[in-house]
C-alpha cells in the first residue's frame, strides 16, 4: 500500500481513471434525466429545426460542455494540473447540488416556479452537504504554506455562496440554479489548495469522491426508473 501511495504515476493514473469513469456516469446521467424529463422533447415542441432525439443530444451536449467548463475554469484559474482537474470534478459531483436538466430551461421558459416550502426543505436536505464542504474547505486553508490572505478569499467565497441560497429561496424559479452556483462558489477556493496536499491524500480523496460520486449519479438514475 505505502508503495502505491508513493508512486507518482500510479497516483496520476488512479485519480485520472476515477475522473474520467465519474465523467462516463455523469453523461449517461445526464442523457437519462434528459429523456426521463422530457427537456429535449418540450424544445422539439416549441422549436423547429430538429428532431426529439436531435433535440435531445443537443441537450445532452450542452450540459457536457457546462460539467467540463465547470470543471476547468478553476483549474486554469488556479493554474493545477489534470489530476486537480479530475478531483475538483469529482468533488463537485459529489457535494454539489446538481440541478435537473428541464429546471435549466424551466425559468426561460415560461415554466411555474416551485413552491417556497419546497425550495427551504430541498435547501435543509442539502445544508449537511454544504456544511461538509465547507469544512473541507477550512481544512485545506489550514495546510502548511497557506497565507492569511488566501484564507480570507476563501472565507470570501463561503459568505457570496450563503446569499446565492438566500436568493435561491427568494427566486424559486431558478431554485436549482442558484443553489448549484452556490456551492459551486464556495468549493472553487478548493483548486487553489489541491497542489498542496500530498500524493497519498489525493489518492485517499480521490478514492473518496469517486464512491460518492458514483453512489450519487446511480441514485439519480435508480429514482427515475422506480
């Protein structure tokens, strides 16, 4: 096992094959709650120029091209390598409110907001996760080499990502929206500390993430086909 850990290369390639099998599920996830929805079918209703399921793929690369912008905007920003890549996206996936396919089109579209008590009890259901990535959060500004300063834009980050909530619960039509920038802000600080953790806590995390991320998108895709 210590030989494992101290492997540099073993260590890319176990981070990296656990990113791209993630990023695997998570597309199959998103085409499935596609379809599931009916997100491509309602633009093949109200649009002209393709067919259901053209419609569909392209909702279906669109949201593609939104998980892989996610994931990489912080890494160019911060400047990590693919293996930071790879365990942000995981680590998105897995604490992240991800936000259904159709509530991407529902507030261009003309579509009812959610009922207010709805949007606070969703809101309670994820605190656990948020509040867990803030800890995470508070423990990697707390690694050797990290400067006060550094530590107070993550701080930053965790008070713009508690208005987003609190706007989430003003504007229920866009709920899932701003609860997913909301988290989104508070674990972006997360690239910027990646390189400091050492080989064997990225493995461990990475290794952590990948379960999580795995057991979240399969319970995803097990509720629409109850």
């Amino acid at each position: 096992m210590t030989n494992i850990l101290s492997g540099e290369k073993k260590g890319i390639w176990i981070v990296t094959a656990e990113a791209v099998l993630v990023f695997i599920l998570a597309v199959l996830t998103v085409h499935d709650t596609n379809t599931a929805t009916g997100t491509g079918y309602l633009l093949y209703l109200q649009l002209e120029g393709l067919s259901r399921e053209g419609w569909e793929l392209a909702v279906d690369a669109w949201i593609c091209l939104l998980m892989v912008l996610a994931a990489i905007i912080p890494s160019i920003l911060y400047k990590t390598d693919h293996r930071g890549t790879g365990l942000f996206f995981m680590a998105g996936t897995s604490l992240l409110f991800l936000v259904r396919p159709d509530r991407l089109l529902t507030p261009f579209a003309g579509g009812e907001a959610i009922a207010r008590s709805e949007a606070i009890y969703s809101l309670l259901s994820y605190l656990p996760a948020w509040m867990m990535t803030a800890v995470i959060i508070y423990a990697l500004y707390h690694l050797p080499d990290t400067s006060e300063k550094e530590s107070d834009s993550a701080e930053i980050c965790a008070c713009v990502s508690m208005v987003f909530m609190f706007l989430a619960v003003v504007f229920t039509r866009f709920f899932e929206i701003l609860m997913f920038i909301s988290g989104y802000v508070l674990l972006v600080p997360m690239a910027r500390q990646i390189p400091k953790v050492k080989q064997g806590g990225r493995i461990l995390a990475g290794t952590i993430f990948f379960l999580c991320s795995v057991w979240k998108l399969y319970s995803i895709m097990a509720g629409y086909h109850v």
